[in-house]
C-alpha cells in the first residue's frame, strides 16, 4: 500500500495558551496524524493530547520561534474526536497544523528525521538536514517555521529533488508556519533542503521520512457444485482449506552486504 499525504488543518499564530486543531477530513483508524506546532521561545507543551508521542523540537537562530512535531496512529477515539488541543504553558503566539497521511508503517511512523536553522537571515535558505529513507517511495514532509511574515515557496532537496506540493502557508502577525510534501523513489541521502523565501526570515525546517506499510489482506473464495441422483436422499458434506504461499521480498536496510553488522541501518532509527 503506497504511504500518502491525505488533508490537514491548521491553526493561524495568535496569541493564546492552548492549540486546538480540527480533524482531518477523512481520518480513519490506523492512519497517521502529525501536528506541527509553532511556539513562542520558552513556551512548551504542558499537555498534549492523549496518545501523541513527542519527535522533536528545533528553535530558530535567534530564539524567537520553536517548532514542536508530535505523532499519533489514529484509533477509534481518534475518528470519533473533532477537535485535538495542546495546552502550552503560558499564553503568547502559537499556532499549528494537523496532517492526516494514510498507508503508513505504524510500528516506526517516522523512520528518518533532520532538522535544521539557519544562522544569517535570508531569503533562501539552506538547511543542513539531510535524511536517508530506507524504503523507495517513502514520503518527505518538508515543515517550516519562521519569525517573519513571509510566503514560502520553492521547495527542494539537493539529490534527486522530487516534485513538492504544498500542503499549508499560513502566516500570523510575526510567524508563520509552511509545509510540503513529495514522495522519493530514491534511497540514497537527500542533501541538504532549501526553500525561498518572500522576505528575509529568521526559519527553522523539519524533514520527516514516513515509510509506507509492508502489510497486505488476501481474500480468498471458493465455490463447490454437489451433484445428487433424483429420489436418492444424499446429505453432503464439504471442507476446503485453502492455502496461500507468500513470499516476502524486504529491502534490504544497509548499503552493502559485506557490512559488519554494527553498521547496519536500524528502521526504527531516528
């Protein structure tokens, strides 16, 4: 099943103590949910919703915005809720989004991460944040924050830079928050990112790797036929087992196989 970006919710920077994001459109259980907060420097999270593990945070170079990433497979609760909300622990800007990605592998949600700053503002930035997927047709959320009201735009990865589409660009007083995705055939190391930048920004970016699901359902379906002789009374009975030969190809997670296995690349790696 191919791992996809499905629809998002976002919440405009505002001055408040908490983040209340709406569901995605869509939500079903077992998909993915990654909410991207943006914070004022020394706000955090008091409270997050329940079951939301925390990934990361990365604040910018001069200490004006944090950006937090948490993640949740969806349940049962999940997709009856409407609304999920993250106390924080006082009341200054924030805002946030929540993305809704289906045929993800649960078990490791985000098999790659990098984050990065950037040091002297400008409006094209480069990040140091390379990321490594180890499955082919993995897909990258690239999420951004900034300190400056600005359009996002352009974004890309050194190697290989696949086709971006942008999710959300939301802008409030000061800050905003921007995110896009792409699906990578390749394995191999990205590079570092960039985007452009409307005006000069003070910009952090987050690069997520979500790996698709190895799971599959077969369904199997028989049908038996009983031929009776007329006027004999004939109580037939029948069983059938049907059996399913699988076989499993996986990809293999290090570059070479003469490698000591010390070097190997663990999935559940961050």
């Amino acid at each position: 099943m191919a791992v996809a970006y499905e629809s998002s919710t976002t919440v405009a920077p505002t001055t408040a103590s908490s983040i209340a994001l709406t569901k995605p459109s869509g939500l079903a259980i077992g998909d993915l949910m990654v909410a991207h907060l943006l914070l004022t420097v020394g706000q955090t999270v008091s409270s997050a919703p329940t079951g939301f593990t925390f990934k990361d945070t990365v604040t910018d170079s001069t200490s004006l915005s944090t950006s937090d990433i948490y993640y949740k497979t969806a349940d049962s609760g999940d997709v009856a809720a409407s609304t999920f909300t993250f106390t924080l622990s006082g009341s200054s800007s924030c805002g946030g989004a929540l993305l809704r990605v289906s045929g993800a592998t649960s078990s490791t949600s985000i098999s790659e991460y990098g984050e990065a700053n950037i040091v002297v503002p400008t409006t094209t930035p480069s990040f140091a944040n390379t990321v490594t997927p180890h499955v082919a047709s993995s897909l990258l959320l690239f999420m951004i924050t900034h300190a400056n009201a600005s359009a996002i735009s352009a974004y890309a990865v050194a190697t290989s830079n696949p086709s971006w589409t942008e999710v959300y660009d939301v802008v409030g007083g000061v800050r905003g928050l921007a995110c896009a995705w792409a699906v990578r055939p390749e394995v191999t190391a990205t590079g570092n990112s960039s985007v452009t930048c409307s005006s000069t920004n003070q910009i952090t970016s987050q690069m997520l790797v979500i790996m698709p699901t190895f799971l599959s359902t077969i369904s199997d379906s028989t049908t038996v036929t009983d031929t009776v002789q007329q006027m004999v009374a004939v109580f037939p009975t029948d069983s059938v087992t049907p059996t399913d030969t699988i076989t499993v190809i996986k990809q293999k997670t290090w570059a070479t196989l003469n490698k000591i296995a010390t070097t190997w690349s663990n999935l559940t790696k961050s």
